[in-house]
C-alpha cells in the first residue's frame, strides 16, 4: 500500500517580533523561525494551524 502524501504548509515570517507579546514571539520560535523573511515548511495539521492563526498578523502561509 502507498503513503499518502503528507499536506504541508509554507510559513514566512513577514513581520518583526520587536514589540510583540511574550507568547507571539514563543509562537514563533516553536514554528521554528527566526529571522524576517525565512521560510518554514510544516505539516498541515490542528497544532500548527493553532500557531498559525494566534500569529496571522506576522506571517505569510501557502499552501
């Protein structure tokens, strides 16, 4: 039987952390980003979703 193939997301920091509440730059850091503009591949799936919308205003997602 094949694998299925595993959704994954393209998550880009677009905006600083300066300024922004302790937990947002936590959010951020776990997404495993770190400098603006760097781009992250993660699975698609609620957890990350989760991170994802608590930082919509910082980031830029493809699917």
């Amino acid at each position: 039987m094949a694998k299925a193939k595993v959704k994954t997301l393209k998550i880009t920091l677009r905006k600083s952390t300066i300024g922004a509440l302790a937990v947002h730059k936590a959010t951020v850091e776990a997404l495993g980003l770190r400098k603006i503009g760097q781009t992250v591949e993660k699975q698609d799936n609620p957890q990350t979703r989760g991170m994802i919308a608590k930082i919509s205003h910082l980031l830029s997602v493809e699917e």
